[in-house]
C-alpha cells in the first residue's frame, strides 16, 4: 500500500505536537515541601533575637539545592533580615534588635530542581506573623 507523502507529513506533525504537550506539563505537585517557623524570640549571645528557619522536609523525585528564610519587624520599612543555606540545609535568620510586644513576620523561600531535564522551580513561604 502507497501512502502519499501528505499523510506521512501529517502524521509526523501530530506525533511531534504530541510529545512537545507532555515535555511541557507544568508539574502537578510542588518538588518539595518545606517547613517555616514562626517568629520566636531566642538568645543570641546575651541578648534577645528574633528568629525564624525554613527548611526543606520532603522532596519526590526532586533535589533541594536552596533555604531562604527571612525575618522583619511588621511596621518596618526596610527589606528585614534575610539568610539562605545551599543544599538540604536550614537557613536561619536572626532579627535584631527585639522590641517587646512588637508583630515579626517570617516569610521564606525554597528551591529544587526537578523534572527531565532538571528545571529550578522555586516555592515560596508564609507569611507568619507572631507577636513577641
């Protein structure tokens, strides 16, 4: 049986468009799940600190490769405090100075590549206020 080189063309085409819908899925999940304190007051050589972490917690079929955590007093202006850990490591941040009674927020962000092939895909966190 001849087929005529318009069918083959065609059937390429669907094939091609095909694989480039699947290749381009966004992912249906997050690459990892990560965890965010809250704001908490702390110690921080014999004076109090406002703290926060974020770490990674769970990754499918991902790699973790960046903690940002970042900490700032409610009312303030400024970008805050920020601290970042590559890897599977926690990033804690240190808010100073501590002002009794006052709203911190902790907010956060956390990396991994995934997929095939490996693309960043960045998850952000929070925000959680506490008053200390």
């Amino acid at each position: 049986m001849i087929r005529s080189p318009m069918f083959l063309a065609g059937a390429v085409v669907l094939t091609l468009a095909g694989s480039a819908a699947m290749a381009c899925a966004e992912p249906s999940t997050p690459a990892c799940s990560y965890r965010l304190s809250p704001p908490q007051v702390v110690q921080l050589s014999g004076t109090n600190a406002v703290t926060a972490t974020l770490s990674p917690a769970a990754c499918d079929h991902s790699v973790a490769y960046l903690t940002v955590a970042r900490g700032q007093l409610q009312s303030s202006d400024g970008p805050g405090e920020c601290q970042q850990q590559n890897g599977i490591l926690t990033a804690q941040v240190f808010y100073q100075p501590y002002r009794p009674e006052a709203a911190y927020i902790a907010t956060g962000t956390g990396c991994a590549n995934t997929g095939n092939p490996r693309q960043p895909v960045c998850q952000p966190m929070g925000p959680l206020t506490a008053t200390l």
